[in-house]
C-alpha cells in the first residue's frame, strides 16, 4: 500500500516508557464524503478502510486496527450520517452509527472546510452533543486551498463547544495527522492489546473480498447504481485452507434490484461485469497475497434496501431500524 507510505512514517507512535497498556475504540462520524475512511488510512499507513470519490462509500461500521508500543486503538470507520433516512438500509446505518458512538472512548467528529449549515452536519452536532465520551472536532481537507493564517475552526465554534479539542488535518498529505493520533493515544484507558500487531482490520475474508468487489463497483458504475449494489460471497476457498489449490477462488454474485441495473452491471458482450472483476481481482491479490480466480455474477433482487431478510441476508443485520 504505497500510497499511504509517508504517512505511516510520519505517525510512529510514541514510546510507551513503561507506563501501562492502552486499549480503546475511536468512532469516526461525520456526512458522507468528508474523507472519514481515508484518514482512517493514513492514520494506520495502509488502506483498510474502503474508500471511493463517491458519497455513500461505508456500510458498516467497519472497525480498523492501529497498534503502537503499548497501546491499541480500534477505529471505528462508520457510515456518512443521513440527516433523513429513506430506506430500511438508510436506517440501519444510522443504527450503526449509534451503536459506535454507544462503545467509543472517543468519537472524531470529521468535517471538511466551506460545510456549514449542511443538514446532516448539524444533525450530527445535535447527536454528539449527548456523547459522554471527549468528541475531537476534525477539520480534513485543510490542504484545499486554505490560505496562510485562516482559522478554519471559527466557523464552528458554536457548534463545536468549549470542550472539544480541535485539529485541521488533510488525510491526502498527512499534515496534522500526527498530532491527531498523539492526541488520541492520550484519551485511551488502561487496558491489554485485543488483537495480534499485524491486523489491520477486525472482519472476515469474505467480508474484505465483498469490500473488494463493492469498491470495484463504486470505481466502475456511475450514478446510482452502484449504490444499488450489494455483494454476496458465495463461495470462497482460499491456498491457506485447501493447500493443493494454487489460486485463491471467490465466487460471489453482485446484488441489484432492477432488470436495467443487471444489464448495466454486465455490460455489452460482459464489458463491465469483466472490468468490475479486473479491479477487484486486483484488490484481492493485494490484500491476500495470491493470484486470484473470480467467478462473478449478477443476479436481481427486487426492493433489497426495504427487506429485513435481504439486509441480513447480505451482513446488515446488526441493528435493523424498524
């Protein structure tokens, strides 16, 4: 993961000196888009977190792992906050929200300059304003155009509050970045490493191949398909667990609702189902270290978003909003 090289150097953690384990949860909450999952990346130098130009891109609250000398952080990478939830699947990931904000330490409270006043900020700022954890106020995109000197927290201070600890970070460059995480490290509370050093991300292989193939989706198909889009592992069996098998193979179907969005996710002659699985094959082999085989197909699943069975069905069966 090459792209987030300079920042994992730049964000060493600082030396425990002896002092005794940390271990906690930070959720990361904010509209959609505002670079909460890319900044979640350069905090751990490597890409667990799904990221995409296009709005929407989280699901689930997806929990990531940062491991330092004597301590442990769980980021919880969590759905863009919808001031008006439409679907039954709208409602689950504002669940999803509460219920990483209910377990947090701390929450990251992630805007992007020039946003105020948009509904789902101001509907965020009425949710946090409860939270009985320390909620760090996260300016991101400060490298767009700022000028030298600009305070880009006075358009949020009656928002913000007093006691809100404040950073202008840009998660593209890693400006910020470190203090951020040196600030957070200081908010976790005593407690002993959950997981092993080397992982990133606290999900499945199945989970991170859906995650592979729905980010290819979100690259691949315009408007809003993709997010008509879920994604269903049907089979996976991987060289770890079958040692005569020299590629990984992942047959999984792509989920849609209309007959219209099957034939734009196939494509002419295939076109898009192949250049959808291109991508994701090469995620893949990325995250997993073998050659891939991929057996895709699209299948239609009339109204998904509004079934409780479908929801649960495809992993979203957490909290289900009634």
């Amino acid at each position: 993961m090459s792209e987030y090289k300079s920042a994992l150097d730049i964000n060493a953690p600082p030396s425990s000196g002896g002092h005794p384990s940390r271990f906690g949860t930070v959720a990361f909450v904010g509209r959609p888009n505002v670079g909460k999952s890319s900044l979640i990346n350069a905090i751990l130098g490597a890409r667990a977190a799904l990221v995409s130009p296009k709005p929407q891109t989280t699901r689930n609250a997806v929990r990531c792992i940062y491991s330092g000398e004597g301590v442990q952080m769980v980021l919880v990478d969590t759905p863009g906050d919808r001031c008006s939830p439409k679907s039954r699947l709208d409602k689950f990931l504002v669940s999803a929200i509460d219920a990483a904000l209910k377990d947090a330490d701390a929450v990251c409270w992630v805007i992007e300059r020039d946003s105020l006043g948009k509904p789902p900020d101001m509907d965020i700022a009425a949710r946090l304003a409860a939270a009985r954890c320390p909620v760090v106020l996260v300016v991101n995109k400060c490298d767009e155009g700022r000028q030298p000197g600009e305070d880009v927290f006075t358009p949020w201070e009656a928002l913000a509050g007093s006691n809100k600890a404040r950073f202008a970070v840009s998660a593209r460059t890693g400006a910020g970045v470190r203090e951020l995480v040196a600030f957070l490290l200081s908010l976790m509370p005593e407690g002993e490493p959950l997981y092993d050093s080397d992982v990133l991300i606290d999900g499945t292989e199945r989970f991170m191949a859906a995650e592979a193939l729905r980010g290819a989706c979100l690259r691949c198909l315009r408007d809003e398909v993709p997010h008509c889009v879920a994604v269903e592992i049907d089979e996976y069996k991987s060289p770890d667990e079958y040692p005569s098998q020299k590629k990984l193979y992942v047959r999984a179907s792509l989920i849609v609702e209309t007959d219209g969005q099957k034939a734009i996710a196939i494509g002419a002659g295939g076109g898009m189902l192949k250049k959808i699985g291109r991508s994701a094959r090469a995620d893949l082999e990325d995250i997993t270290g073998f050659p891939v085989y991929l057996d895709l197909w699209v299948k239609v699943s009339p109204g998904w978003r509004e079934s409780e069975a479908a929801l649960r069905r495809f992993g979203y069966a957490a909290r289900l909003g009634g």
